[in-house]
C-alpha cells in the first residue's frame, strides 16, 4: 500500500513540476569567462535533479565499499548463528525421537564450532545428556566438563549445568555427587522448584526421611507436588521417621502430623508397634481403631489383634461392631479369631476363623485353626490344617498319605515329609504347647506317639523293617548315594522276600 501511495505521489509531483516549467519559458545563464552557457529552465532544473541523484549514487556506493568488512563479518556471524540454530533443532529432534547417537553427533558439531558460550553450555549438556543415555559415561563427563569451563562466571549457565548434572547423577543412584550440586541451589533460594524436587529425590535415595518430609510439604504447598504423591510420600517418610525415633521422640514427631495423616495404615502401623513395644497398649488401641475407622487395612487389623490378654475383651468389642459395618472382611474375621484365641475362647475363635476362611484360603488362618485345634487336643484336624498351611505359603504340597513308594527310585517318594515315626517302647511321648494366637510360622510340633509293638509282633507286609539290616540290604538293591537330608531307615518299600 505505501508502494502504491509514494508512487501516484511522485507522478503528481512531476506532473505539477511540467506544468510549472510550462508556463516558464525563461533562460538560465551561466557565465564562467572566457565561456557562457545559456538554458532554458526547464533543461537547467533537469540536470539539477540529474546530478543530485548521479551524486546520491556516488556517495552510496563509496559507503557501501567502505562498509564491507563489516558486513562481511555480520555476515558470516549470522550464517553461523543459523547453522548452530539449526543443528541444535535437528539434534533435540533425535533426542525426541530416541536417535541419541545422532543426537550427538549434531550436539557435538555445534561445540566444536561455535563461538557462543551459550550456545556451546547447551550443545554440551544436551551431549552429555544423550550420552548418558547410551551407557557413554566417559564422554558424558567430558561433555559436563566442557560445558562447566564454557560456563564461567554466568551463574545462570552454572546454575544449569548444577541441575543437569544432578539430575545425570541421581540417574546414576550418585545421590551426594547430587546433593552437593543441588543444596546451594536451595539455600540461595527456594524458587528453584526443579532443583528442590531432585533435592527430594536425593534425599530419598540417602534415606534422610526428615527432609524428604520437610521437602514434600514444601512442594506440596507450591503446588508442585501432586497430592496423591505428596500422601505416599508423606505416609513413607513419616513411618519411617517415627520407627527411628522410638518411643522418646514418638511425641514430637506425632504432633507434627495432621488428622488425616495420622490415619493413614503405614503410619498408624508404624505408631502401633513403637507404643507397642514400650508396653502403651490402650493408646495403640485408640491410634489402631482411629485408622481401622477410615480404611480397614488387613495389616491395621492384624496388628490390632496383636495385644496381651487383658485387653483382649475391648478389642473384641470394638470389632464386633465393625463386623456389623464389614460383614465379609475376612481379614477382620481372621482378627477376631486371633484375638478369641489369646482370650482362650475357643468356641467363638473357631466360628470366626472358619468364616473367615470360607471368604479366603489364607496361610494363617489355617495355622491359627491348627494352634487352636492342637489346644483343643483334636490333633488330626490341627495337622491337617498346618500342611494346608504349608500348601498356601508353596512349601509343601498336599498329597494323600501313602505308605508304598511309587517306584524304586526313592528320590520321587512324594510321602517321606508325612511319615510318622513310632517311637521307641518305653519313650514318652512328649506335648509342645502352641503358642496362643500365634501365626504358626516358626511352630513344629512333633507327631502322636504310636501304640507300643510288641517285640514277637509281625511285620505288616506293606512296611519295611527300621533296621541297619534292612539298610545293608537296601544298599544291595540299590546302587545309588543316600539321599541328603531323607533318614532311608524310615522309607517304606513292598514287601521283600529273603534272599
């Protein structure tokens, strides 16, 4: 537009300048002795014009070769402004596209080239990035060296390679290299919100639980943090933190938390066994049933069934009526039986426990019912229940008691974990009490004493005699080592003619 308007205005301008001249039909004179020049106007205002522009060109194409040197150099730096530009673009395009070895090489290229510290800081670190990622530390830490010295005094180039750095670091499980780097970072200003976020992540790989609760609820109030991330981390720092404490630094930590924090399993857990084990069990109790209230985790409830038998008859009540709000819990099924155990109330503790498992074949279910049938005297039923124990947790598998051995090869004898050993005539058979409401985990008890054999008593013809004869004699049959670990002597066999 303004093409077209200066135009129409210098055709205008010499429209009006011809109709001037027109009408002036003068002569100009020019006298310089011994000669005198004589036009008309209209020709003299012609080679005025003429001239200024024929100088106006001069001069501007005596400007223009003086100026060269520096154009050319304006020149060449914008030509490499733009081959760094672009090869930066190109190399954060592999990045993108997981090309790190390209990546590298455009990256590698602009630091050997340009002439820009800045541009040179980010081609480095964003080599030592792509380098990192292909195993290449050697060159990584070059690149991070390079661009350090490329850095100088900039403190926001340093603060830049800090950060990259850190984070390459924390890749690397180098969490104090990380710290180092980061912590001046935080003290001059907490603005930093990525440098804070891998100071978390530092401290978490050290295990300092204080600061990561310190650092969380920080983030958390900027709103960096997600709060569901926030909660877990939270739930795991403060846990921790009240398990090193130990009951005299159980207050001060407990009062930092909030109500909903404090409900949350790990840390109610965490509570419940430090004031558990410093003997405050009705405190335990109120910290465990504020937390059942909001979620009722199995962990909470298997704890809060972990109590001495005094404070059995509360408890029970209180889970009573949650059992009215959860009346197919089983794991709070499976509390109520623990804790009718400890209270010795077999009748009820056999009831919950079997309701509990008709919900869930669980490990310790069955070996509660097998502690509370073993207490009860009803042994065949106790030991059922152990090996079903052992069927859950994958230790031994459930197989039908068998006395003849399926082949002769006896190290596929399936039945020589169940075999029952009679005890000598005389020997006493001797009764482990189980321990009340425990878990069975760590329990073995010892198998009934069998009726006394008379010494003239005949050999059933489906047994082998237990015997360093029967042995020597096994040992003819079979050219193969003992087993380890399996007693031979007390194996059964078909029965064996004498030789």
């Amino acid at each position: 537009m303004r093409t077209w308007f200066w135009t129409i205005a210098v055709f205008a301008a010499a429209v009006a300048l011809a109709l001037v001249l027109r009408e002036h039909s003068g002569n100009v004179v020019i006298v310089a002795q011994p000669w005198r020049i004589e036009l008309s106007l209209t020709l003299a205002v012609l080679l005025l014009v003429g001239v200024f522009a024929l100088l106006y060109f001069v001069l501007r194409v005596f400007a223009w070769v003086g100026q060269r040197p520096e154009r050319f150099r304006s020149w060449r730096s914008r030509r490499s402004v733009r081959r760094d530009q672009e090869a930066l673009e190109s190399g954060w395009i592999n990045v993108l596209e997981g090309k790190y070895v390209n990546a590298d090489k455009d990256f590698t290229r602009v630091v050997s080239r340009t002439r820009s510290d800045k541009r040179k800081v980010l081609a480095a670190l964003a080599s030592a990035n792509a380098n990192h990622q292909l195993g290449e530390y050697r060159q990584r830490d070059q690149a991070l060296a390079i661009a350090k010295q490329a850095a100088g005094d900039d403190i926001r180039l340093r603060e830049a390679w800090a950060i990259v750095a850190a984070e390459i670091y924390l890749d690397q499980n180098r969490p104090q290299d990380a710290l180092a780097l980061l912590q001046p970072l935080q003290d001059a200003s907490s603005r930093y919100l990525h440098a804070t976020r891998l100071l978390l992540r530092a401290h978490r790989q050290l295990g300092n639980y204080d600061r990561v609760y310190e650092l969380t609820r920080l983030l958390l109030r900027r709103g960096v943090l997600e709060k569901e991330e926030a909660k877990q981390l939270i739930e795991i720092s403060a846990s921790a933190r009240l398990r090193s404490a130990g009951p005299q630094g159980f207050k001060a930590i407990w009062g930092d938390l909030r109500s909903d924090e404090r409900v949350m399993p790990d840390i109610a857990l965490a509570a419940a066994q430090v004031l558990s084990a410093d003997g405050q069990h009705e405190e335990t109790a109120r910290i465990l049933e504020a937390a059942i209230a909001v979620d009722p985790d199995p962990r909470l409830l298997s704890a809060y069934s972990q109590c001495p038998q005094q404070f059995v008859s509360r408890r029970l009540a209180k889970a009573e009526e949650w059992l009215k709000k959860y009346p197919d819990n089983a794991a709070l099924l499976a509390a109520m039986g623990n804790l009718c155990l400890t209270g010795q109330l077999w009748g009820p503790g056999e009831l919950y426990l079997k309701r509990s498992m008709a919900l869930r074949s669980d490990m310790r279910i069955h070996a509660l019912l097998g502690n509370l049938y073993d207490r009860l005297g009803r042994r065949e039923e106790a030991m059922r229940h152990w090996r079903l124990a052992a069927s859950v947790v994958g230790v031994l598998p459930v197989l039908a008691r068998s006395r003849h051995l399926p082949a002769a090869d006896m190290r596929d004898d399936p039945t020589l974990i169940d075999v029952e050993v009679s005890p000598e005539p005389g020997a006493e058979a001797e009764r482990i009490e189980a321990p009340i409401a425990a878990s069975a985990a760590d329990y073995v008890a010892e198998e009934p004493a069998q009726p006394d054999v008379p010494p003239d008593a005949a050999i059933p013809p489906n047994e082998v005699k237990s015997s360093g004869s029967a042995h020597e004699e096994l040992d003819k049959y079979f050219d193969s080592a003992p087993i380890p670990g399996v007693d031979v002597t007390q194996t059964s066999d078909g029965p064996r003619g004498k030789r």
